[in-house]
C-alpha cells in the first residue's frame, strides 16, 4: 500500500524524526501544540503527506467542510505531514511530522513513516505526547518519558525526565517505537503532564514544557519567548479562575501539599473555570493565527 505522497525528496544528514500525533496522546494539544510552535520558528518545508483513506473512520473522525476566501466550499480531511529542517550548526537535520493518530492500519502506517526515514539516513526518532494527571497546574511541567536505547534513556534521567511507569491501553507511539526497535532505530518518547482538573485546550504552559526537554535533549535552539509568555498569561487567568472556587482552590491546595490529592479522589467539576478561560484562550488563537 503506497499512502505516502511525496512532493520533494530532500537530501539531509542523518535526520532526526520528532512527531506528534493529535487525539487520544495529546492532551490539551499539549504535544501537536509544541509542534506547531517549533513549525512556526524553524525554517521548516513541507515535503511529504501520509494519505487519510486507508487510516481513519470517518464517522468518527468526519472530514470538515469549510468556506474559503474565494466563497467556495472544501473538505478538509486528517492531515499527516511531514517537514524538514536544515540546521547548518547541528549534528544533524530534523524531520517534523505532525499527524494524527490513525484508527486503521497501525503498522502499516508506522512503517510508511519509517521506510521513509530510512531512506533520508535517519538517526533516531523523538516522539512527543501529553496525557492528564494529578499535577499543579502552574510551575515546572512534569515530563515523563522512555526509550529503547540505554544512552538516550541515561540522557532523559540526566535532565529529570522520570521514566514512566504506564501499563494499559497505547498509542501509535508505542507501535512506532516496536517498528523502531525491529528495525534496530533508537527512539524515545517525552510526555508532559497536564492538570486533570482544569483541562484547558490549548495548554501552553504543558506545551512549553515539552518543548524546553525536547529542545535540551537534541540541542536544538528554538525561540521560546512568545509561547512562554502565553504560558504565564494562561496560568495568570486559571489562577484567577481559580480563586472564585473554594472547591478548587482545596483540591489545588492538597496538590502543593503533596498529599491528599489522589486518583481514587472526586475531582472538583471545572466546567465553569473552562468556560471562563475560553474567551482567553479564542482571543489567543485569533491573535496568532493558525500559522501551523
């Protein structure tokens, strides 16, 4: 099955992939969030797609219909797509994917990635994911991750990512990294952690989080400045929002703690705190545009 459309065959140095996948992996759009920021600072062209057919249910991922500036209607369908990035004073160049968790074809689709990464010379590859847990909402974002290569898993624990300790249903970066252990690849995996009680989409604080490991683990010099300032911007309106909720406030308050706070803990409903801060969050969106 050939899904992957190629519109340039870029010549690059030992690439390293980072991907992203939007859906069940990406809470908060912390990790497609991250992506589309590093899209928009680096010198990046798009050079690949993975076609949607053979990979998604669309009655349950429905393709959108929108108008365009001309007045006339098109469908927009599940976008995989692939970047690359020539970095004249790294070890290597980098291949972007931002994509979508498929529903279909799993390993077929890992290895259309991968065939074509190993035909560009590629080094390892970096996946990026968020999940929602028990964490303060403000401060040091909690990173988690893993690799299947004893060196780049020493390098996570040198930077205070913890390796993760999951066990149950998995994402499509798990089937990468099996793809990628078959066929001898190093990989790894960085998670952040957003807050469960406040699940705010976009969140820039978890994304910014993501990227400051990813950008000290490949050496890589991204421009952080906007998306740290939105970061506090969001964490100045959820404590705001937050300050009108006694109900919050104690459960936020037992997080600090650390203790109290648990998973087997009802979780304060914060339904209204969304809602204030989606004004916010629309009025952020508008101001910058979906440069992704």
């Amino acid at each position: 099955m050939d899904s992957m459309v190629m519109h340039e065959r870029p010549v690059l140095r030992t690439p390293t992939i980072i991907a992203a996948f939007a859906g069940w992996p990406d809470a908060a759009e912390s990790a497609t969030g991250a992506m589309r920021y590093i899209l928009r600072k680096l010198k990046t062209r798009r050079f690949a797609e993975i076609l949607p057919e053979p990979f998604y249910n669309f009655s349950q991922l429905r393709p959108l219909t929108v108008i365009r500036e001309n007045g006339q209607r098109a469908m927009v369908w599940p976008t995989n797509e692939l970047f690359y990035c020539k970095g004249d004073d790294s070890p290597g160049d980098l291949i972007l994917l931002l994509g979508t968790e498929p529903h279909l074809l799993w390993q077929t689709y890992v290895r259309s990635i991968l065939d074509l990464a190993e035909e560009t010379g590629i080094r390892q590859v970096v996946t990026l994911g968020g999940l929602y847990d028990n964490v303060l909402y403000k401060g040091e974002v909690t990173v988690t991750g893993l690799s299947n290569s004893e060196g780049l898993a020493a390098r996570l624990a040198d930077m205070g990512v913890k390796p993760t300790t999951y066990q149950g249903p998995t994402s499509i970066h798990s089937a990468l990294r099996e793809e990628c252990n078959q066929r001898g690849i190093h990989c790894a995996s960085l998670w952040g952690h957003a807050p469960s009680y406040v699940q705010v989409v976009p969140n820039f604080n978890v994304s910014y989080g993501i990227i400051l490991k990813l950008s000290r683990f490949l050496k890589l010099e991204v421009d952080l400045t906007e998306i740290r300032a939105n970061a506090m911007n969001l964490e100045e309106q959820i404590e705001r929002a937050i300050s009108k909720d006694p109900e919050l406030q104690s459960y936020v308050r037992k997080l600090e703690e650390g203790a109290g706070a648990t998973g087997a803990e009802e979780m304060p409903s914060s339904d209204v705190i969304v809602r204030d801060l989606e004004d916010f969050l629309r009025r952020q969106r508008e101001k910058q545009g979906d440069n992704g």
